[in-house]
C-alpha cells in the first residue's frame, strides 16, 4: 500500500520559509550598522525607525494563523514598545529622551518577561542565573557616581533586563 503522506520539506525550503520573512530587516539593519559606523546620521535616524516594525511584519508572516494569540500580541506589544523608545526623542519630543527611552523599553521587557515566564518556559529558574543579581549589582557599582537623577531610573531599567534574562533562561533553545 502507498503510503499518502506528504514527504518532508527539505531543512533549506523550512529555513527559507523562517528567514525570507524577515529578509527586510535584516537588509535594513545592516545598513543601519553601516550607516552608524560611517557617522551617516542622516541614514541611521531613518533606518533606526524602520527596524521594529520591519521585525513585526517578519514575526507578522512568521505566526500567521499561529494559536494561541495572547503571546502573539504580547510579542507585538513588546516591539511596538521597542519601536516607542527607539524614536523616543522623534515620538515624544516634549519630554526627556532618556527617560522615556527607559520606559518605553522597560514597558518592553516586563511584555518579554510575561511572555517568558508565562507562555514560553519549559523549565524551572536555573541556578546558575544569580550571575544576572551579581551583573546588577556591579552595573550599579560602576554607574553609580555617575548617574545623578537617572539613578533610580536606570537601575529599575538594570532590574527589568536582568529579570527578562532570567525569564527567558526558563525557556528551550
């Protein structure tokens, strides 16, 4: 009897369908990288702003008709957030670049770490991750004297990425 089954797609047509989406941000971003390394700003505002929501349209193709949908949209909140503090002085020039830099970006990471720790971990918080309390503490140390009224600010901002790294080291490969 013949067997009906499809056979299996070579690795290259699977990688293809993985990549291609998402082809336009990584041309983008390395002429952002150029264009940064070359001092170009007048090329490096532009693409820097182009990033985020070319990365969406690529996670856009990538999940298309993926269930559930809450960690979609919280994976989309994430980098419409990233996008928000990557423009922050284009998108909210009344305020302090910095500081909504820190919260935009912030707001990103607490989406991250919903996201990890709620939809994506596979295993318990390894032990090894205290690396992440002790990387805080020496980022603290050295910025310390230098941060004036961006203290509080960036050590919450120091806080939340080392709490999306031990988020996210509950996860698989």
């Amino acid at each position: 009897m013949a067997s009906t089954r499809t056979p299996p797609r070579p690795p290259s047509t699977a990688a293809r369908r993985l990549v291609l989406p998402f082809a336009p941000y990584m041309l983008v971003a390395i002429v952002h990288v150029v264009a940064l390394a070359a001092g170009a700003s007048a090329i490096a505002g532009p693409t820097k702003l182009l990033l985020m929501p070319l990365l969406a349209v690529g996670v856009a193709t990538t999940l298309r008709g993926a269930t559930p949908r809450a960690p979609a949209i919280l994976l989309f909140v994430a980098i419409a957030l990233s996008w928000l503090g990557d423009g922050a002085g284009t998108f909210f020039p009344f305020a302090p670049t910095v500081p909504m830099m820190l919260l935009c970006f912030g707001l990103a990471h607490i989406a991250y770490i919903v996201l990890f720790w709620h939809f994506l971990a596979r295993r318990p918080v390894p032990p090894w991750t205290i690396v992440y309390a002790v990387w805080w503490g020496a980022l603290l140390a050295v910025l310390w004297p230098h941060l004036g009224p961006l203290l509080i600010p960036v050590a919450l901002y120091g806080l939340v990425l080392g709490g999306t790294a031990v988020a996210a080291s509950r996860g698989a490969r």
